[in-house]
C-alpha cells in the first residue's frame, strides 16, 4: 500500500514536467537499435519470392521448403524462451549483440548452402537470432523514449521491419536468394558497431542499482536543460516496487492481479499472427501466381506501398492512439480477406473467374497496407508498455514464445491450408481480424501519452 502511495506521488511529481527533448541521442539509440528489425523484415519476407528458385536450385519438395519457411518462426520461438531473461541479466545491448551473432552467422549459411541441412540450419539461427529481437527492440525503445514521441519511436521498429520486407520483395524480382541472404545480413554489421555509442536502458541500469549511471544516461537522453528528477523518481518507485515482489514466478503470471495484462498480451499476439500475415507476407507470390496476377508486377508494387504505410502508422500512433489504430487496421484486414476469399471463391465460376486476378491484387495490396499501419507494431508497443517491472521478463517470454510458437504453426500450415482451399483460408482470417476489433474495444485500454508507471497505476486503479 506504502508502494502504491509512493508511486502516486511520484506521478502527481512528474505531471509538472514539461515535454522532454527528441535529442540527438535518443534519435541515433533509436535507429542503431531497430537497424536489426530490417533483418526481422527480411527473414518475413524472405520465401515470398524466392521460392521457386531454391526449390529448383536445391531440388526440394513442397514439404521441404514449408519447413525451410517455418523454421524462421520456430527459431524465433527457441529465442524468444531465452530473450527476456537475457536482457533482464545481461542488458538489452549485450542481449543485442548476441542476437546480431546468431543473424550473420544463419545468413551466410543461407547464402553459401549447397544442400537442405544448411539451408534449414541458417534459417534456424537467424530465426533465434530475431526471436530475441523481436523482445529486446521494443522493450527498450520504451524505456528510454519520453511518453509523448513512445508510440512514434516505438512503430519505428515496425517501418524498419517492412523496410527489410520491402527491401526483399523488390530486389527478389532481380537478384538471387543468395545475394538476398547476404543483404539481410548487412543492418546487423551496423547495430553490432553501433551498439559501442548508445547508452544502455535507464530502467535497467536503476534495476542493477547502478542509480547515479541511469541519472547520467536520462540526462543525456533528455537533454541538458530538461529537469529529470520526477522521471527517475518515477523509475526509483517503480524498481522499489518490484523489489518487493521479486518473488515473482511462473506461477504469479496467472494471478488475479495480472489477469488483464497478460490476457491483453497474449491475445493480440495471438490475433496478429493468425489473422493471414503468416501467408500473405511469407507467400505473396504463391498468391499472385495461384490467382493468375503476375507476380513480378505484384510483388513490385508492394515493395513500393508498404514503407510509406508504416510512415503513417507512425504518425498516427501518437495521435490517434493505439485502441482506434488497432481497431480501424483490424476492420482493414478483414474486408482484406473477405476480397481475397471471393477471389479465390469464384475463381472457377463461368463469366465471373475473371475478377480473381484483380481481386487477388487488391485483396492482397490491402492487406499489407492495413497491416502496416497497426497490427503489425501495436501488440509489440503494447507488450512493451503494460507490464509492471516485477514481471516484465516472465511475461515478457510467455508473451513473446505465444507469438512465434503461433506463427509457427500457421506459417507451416499455410501452403497446406491452401491445397484444402484458398477461399476457406481466408475466410478463417476475415473472421479471426473481426474478432480482433472486438477484444480490442472490451479490453485494451489507451495508454497514449501514460508515462510506463502511470500505464501501471490504471491497472491497479481498475
């Protein structure tokens, strides 16, 4: 109770400030670290064109590049176990490097395999290798952002993703899938330098007790003339608190007090990745060809639409708020789907099977806008921003794991999904992206412009 009055005042404290600087620093923290996301990006998008040509090259069958395909995910699940704790004991920048090792080195493999077992083993490391991207990008962009740019900094995590998933579409149309490996490769070369010149997190240098370093870093982040005392006291209370409650295990996730959180997390980690981006990002091109678009043309043209996209997500964010940007990018993804499921519905139909390749396009082209601008970031800033301090990390990785493990699964069951029927694939994720609308509106609260310990004062206020 004494903790809950602590933290009270501190936030009546730091309602006073006034809005922090967008310093040089903060800027150039923020682009070394998400510089790792365009690999994210580029392992997503990496099977979209490329599928054909290994399946050529190294001889393989559907089955075998469905496992190719996945294993990204189901590494990214193996990472994801290990990547909250890791960070939590080592640092986001340390938990970085080792991240950028397991890229590189799954991205040469890639590009040097002569057979399955390397190409498989390369997919797997760089899958590992994002899976602890996947955590450590947002949590620290988060804490180390001012409440009123954290949405904008946050989505940059997104735009940089879909600037790696454009980056592969685009040049899949011209160059090899071993170059392409080697271009994945290249933003982790950047951040395992640029890790060298940023600061590490002030929440985590004041969770280590390191209190005089977290002041010194928040100052630099902040500014020179920005006043950081209510800030850090913020940060001193909120650490306080879950010193208090270090007891915290697997068990405590799924505790009353809790139950919201972690229902919002896992949830729209679990929307996200079964709505159809599983398929529509990793097999676009599949998709043009199976309804008759040309795919070269197809894949160009999304290349070129889905970084402006995310620039308004980014926009948005911090305008519009989370709940009404999840929401409208939700209602877009399922009329997405309900295109593409009349698409392919009617694509045998007499007369009417000629509206199937240009349904396909729009359907398609929709799809990968809409998700742009919300789906796609705002669980991971959501994530990032609900969980209090004591159980950050355990359900940080629950979080994390239930979003790679599902896309996973639907990752691999794609191709299959679309042998059973397309139409009926898609009518699935219509109905999965309406539901998401409706658990956004019952239980995903607004935390534009909440500094994180306000976030979690409104849920113990509930």
């Amino acid at each position: 109770m004494e903790g809950e009055n602590n933290m009270e005042k501190g936030l009546l404290l730091a309602k006073k400030e006034d809005s922090a600087n967008t310093t040089p620093l903060l800027i150039f923290s923020t682009f070394i670290i998400v510089s790792a996301s365009f690999t994210f990006g580029a392992a997503i998008g990496y099977t979209a064109d490329t599928m054909s040509s290994i399946m050529s090259d190294l001889d393989l069958s559907l089955a075998q590049f469905s496992l190719f395909g996945s294993l990204s995910t189901f590494g990214g699940m193996i990472g994801a176990i290990f990547s909250a704790k890791a960070a939590s004991a080592f640092g986001h920048k340390m938990t970085l490097w080792v991240a950028d090792l397991f890229c590189i080195t799954g991205w040469l493999a890639i590009s040097l395999a002569k057979d399955i077992i390397w190409l498989d083993m390369g997919r797997f490391l760089v899958g590992i290798g994002v899976g602890l991207i996947s955590y450590v990008v947002p949590v620290y962009i988060a804490e180390i952002t001012p409440k009123h740019v954290r949405g904008a900094f946050t989505f940059s995590n997104q735009l940089l993703q879909n600037c790696g998933v454009a980056v592969v579409y685009y040049f899949g149309n011209f160059l090899s899938w071993r170059t392409l490996a080697i271009i994945g490769s290249i933003p982790c070369w950047i951040q395992v330098i640029g890790l060298f010149f940023i600061p590490e997190s002030p929440r985590w240098l004041a969770k280590k007790g390191r209190d005089k370093e977290c002041e010194e870093v928040l100052q630099k982040l902040r500014g020179r003339k920005y006043d950081i005392v209510p800030e850090a006291c913020e940060i001193k209370i909120s650490v306080e608190a879950s010193k208090k409650n270090s007891n915290i295990n697997i068990r405590s996730l799924f505790e009353k007090r809790y139950a919201h959180q972690l229902t919002i997390g896992i949830g729209l980690m679990l929307l996200q990745q079964l709505c159809g981006t599983a398929g529509i990002s990793s097999y676009g091109s599949t998709l043009f060809k199976l309804a008759g678009f040309p795919a070269r043309i197809g894949m160009m043209v999304l290349s070129l639409i889905v970084v402006p996209k995310s620039l308004m997500g980014l926009i948005l964010v911090d305008r519009w708020g989370r709940r009404p940007l999840l929401m409208t990018s939700a209602l877009g993804l399922c009329l997405s789907c309900i295109t593409l499921a009349v698409a392919f519905g009617v694509k045998d139909v007499p007369g009417i099977g000629k509206i199937t390749p240009i349904f396909c396009f729009i359907g398609i082209l929709s799809f990968t806008m809409m998700f742009a601008i919300g789906m796609g970031a705002l669980p991971w800033i959501i994530m990032s921003e609900i969980f209090p301090m004591d159980i950050k990390v355990l359900a940080g990785s629950l979080v994390t794991i239930a979003n790679w493990f599902t896309g996973w699964i639907a990752n691999y069951a794609f191709n299959f999904m679309l042998v059973w029927s397309p139409s009926g694939t898609f009518i699935i994720s219509a109905i999965i992206s309406g539901a998401t609308i409706v658990f956004t509106w019952c239980l995903v609260p607004e935390t534009r412009r909440l500094t994180l310990e306000e976030i979690q004062l409104s849920f113990v206020n509930v």
